[in-house]
C-alpha cells in the first residue's frame, strides 16, 4: 500500500469539494492537523471511518486505499464487509477508551487527595514542597490525559477564548501556589547577578597603606561611610605606619563585596636588629585574644605567632614571625562563616594561621550553619 498516493487522492477529492482542511476537521471530529497528515501520506485514516470518508466524497473503499479512482464502484458486499470492520474496530476501541477514562478520572482524584494532604501538612519542609510541586505537575498531565480520551480537550481547543482564560486561571493558580518559589528565584537570580557584577579589588601599592586600615589607636580614624572600616575589628597590631626604615618584601590587600564586604590583607616586612626587638615587644604587650578552634584554625608552628586579634564570626588580625628579623601582618575579615573570596588566590598559605578554613566545606561552618 502507497500512503503517499493514498494522501495526495484524499487532497484532491477534498479540492474537488472546495472545501478547507479546517472544515473538513470538523465534519469527520478530528483536528486540522489529522487531515494534513493523512493528505501527506504520514498517517492513514483510522479504519473505523473508512466507510464514513468514502461516503462522503462518493468513492469506493478500495479507490481510498488504492489511491485512485477505479471504473466500478464498491459492491453492496464489500461495503457491507467494511461496514462489520469499522463496526468491530469502534467496539474494541470503546472498551479500550473506557478503561482508558476509568484510570484516568482515579489518577486525577488520588493526585488531588495527594495534594490536599500534603498541602494542610503542618510538618512541612522542603522535601515536602518538592513532593508537592512534582505532584500538582502530574496532576495537570493527568488532567490533559483525562481531557483527551473523554474528547472535552478537542472541543476545548477549538474555543479559543476558553483556551485563553485557561491559560490565565493557569498562570495565575501557579503564582498562587507557587508565590514563594518565584519570589526566592528571583531574589537568587539578583543575588547571583551581583555576585558577577561585584569586581574583586586589589591594591599593592604600599604608598597607599593608610587608605586600607582602619586604626583606633589615633594612628588613622577611618570615616565612617568607607568601605575600609572592617567590621569594627581592631587592626592595631599592623604598624601605624610605613617608615622609610622598613623594609618591605610583600603587600597587598583585597576588597571583595557581593553583598557583604569581605577583606582580605598581607604585609611582610624585614626589620633591622633594633626596630625588629623594639616592633617584637610591642606586639607581645598586645592583649591576645583565643584563636584555637576558630574556622578550624590550630596552634600555630609554621611561624611564631606574636598577636591575635580573634572573633569567632567575623575572622582575624595577627602577626607572625620567623624570628630571623621578618614579621608577616595578616588579616582576614569577613561573615557569615565563610568567604565568598578564594582567598587562596590572593594570599599564600604561609601567611594563613595553621588550619584556617574558610569555605563552605569546612566542619566549623557546618557546625555553625548546622548544615550536616
């Protein structure tokens, strides 16, 4: 059988009654889109209306599945034959349709009962949540599916005001239910664009060393409106200043702030003999504070650790020694209990204190955050 010839016969018997694939749709109760497929040979007319399209365009049965016109017609007893097919073909495909129906209309009730429970569930969480948007999606397929076999959904398709209030009621129910879920996507979505938005600012320059501190020992007062006030921790274990006498091998300090500002600061200096004694003094005579156990940080070995300035949310101030005369000042200030910074990127590990963890990774923000 050539389906090709068999759809371009069906085109042009429909030509010959002038009529449009749209109008022809509706006399058999299919869509427009069946028609096209079967005038392009991609689908074949379903055997129950066989009898019915020949009658229609006054052909013979075989003339259809042939694709041509043939010079007799179709006997009594083949149409007769053709009738008993179609006949048997509606019977099974009504038992098939009905059971079809029956599921359908269950699905749809246990889906809503499944919504309807976990919608007063007063133990809600997330997982919860997720059940409940998965299911309210089934239940909008199940009620296509139940659309389909009852044939309300093709009825519904041709009324296109209906279709467009549908959609309306649709659109507004998801918001509805779904409020939070958008509100939360799209204060995400911000959040993200600010994070790629936020450049990472770095600065070596040495000259520029007051503009970055933020002293309260009447060295440098910090305005209040900079971005360099630090989250009010104390920096006075950094020098109040760079001497011509010091004798800098490294700086830098970073400011990063996606939506909390975040600092992260080095500065290695080579003392001569003196000022080294004199800057070690001063340094021990600082009121340490406890750092052990701080995002992870341990007792330190790598160096000699002269002062400590810790907090257990906001990170730390302090400098090292390698007691050969270098005194390493470090400082890293942030919240949350993590950094958004890859501060291993902007400083080396030595001049980290032993231990220090800062990601979201690490046990001491888990144990903070809860997030086991």
């Amino acid at each position: 059988m050539d389906q090709q010839k068999t759809g371009r016969f069906l085109k042009e018997l429909r030509h010959e009654k002038q009529m449009t694939q749209e109008k022809l749709a509706q006399v058999f109760n299919v869509s427009s889109r069946t028609i096209s497929r079967w005038e392009n040979g991609t689908n074949l007319p379903d055997i129950s209306l066989l009898v019915e399209i020949a009658d229609f365009y006054d052909v013979d049965v075989r003339e259809i599945i042939e694709g041509e016109r043939k010079s007799e017609m179709m006997d009594k007893e083949v149409r007769e034959v053709a009738t008993k097919m179609a006949d048997y073909a509606n019977e099974e495909k009504g038992k098939l349709l009905k059971s079809v129906q029956i599921i359908s209309f269950v699905g749809v009730l246990v889906l809503l009962l499944s919504i309807g429970i976990q919608t007063f569930n007063k133990e809600a969480n997330q997982i919860n949540k997720g059940v409940l948007f998965i299911t309210f999606i089934a239940l909008v397929i199940m009620g296509i599916v139940t659309l389909y076999v009852t044939g309300l959904l093709e009825k519904i398709t041709r009324n296109k005001k209906l279709v467009r209030g549908i959609k309306i009621v649709t659109i507004v129910g998801l918001i509805a239910a779904f409020w939070r879920v958008i509100v939360m996507t799209v204060v995400v979505g911000i959040l993200i664009a600010l994070v790629g938005l936020s450049p990472i600012e770095e600065y070596d320059d040495v000259s520029r060393y007051n503009e970055f501190m933020n002293f309260s020992n009447g060295a440098y007062e910090a305005e209040s409106d900079t971005k360099w006030t630090k989250w009010g921790m104390d920096e006075t274990i950094w020098p109040s200043e760079i001497t011509d006498s010091m004798d800098v091998a490294d700086y830098k300090m970073v400011y990063y702030n996606p939506w909390d500002a975040q600092y992260l600061g080095y500065l290695v200096v080579d003392y001569s003999a003196d000022d080294y004694a004199e800057e070690v003094e001063r340094l021990k005579e600082y009121q340490s504070t406890e750092y052990i156990g701080y995002y992870c940080v341990e007792e330190e070995n790598t160096y000699e650790l002269l002062a400590v300035n810790a907090d257990s949310y906001q990170g730390f101030v302090y400098a090292l020694t390698d007691g050969k005369g270098r005194i390493i000042y470090g400082e890293q200030i942030f919240c949350n209990y993590y950094m958004d910074l890859d501060y291993k990127k902007y400083i080396p590990d030595e001049y980290l204190l032993d231990g220090f963890d800062a990601t979201t990774e690490s046990d001491y923000y888990k144990k903070k955050t809860g997030d086991r």
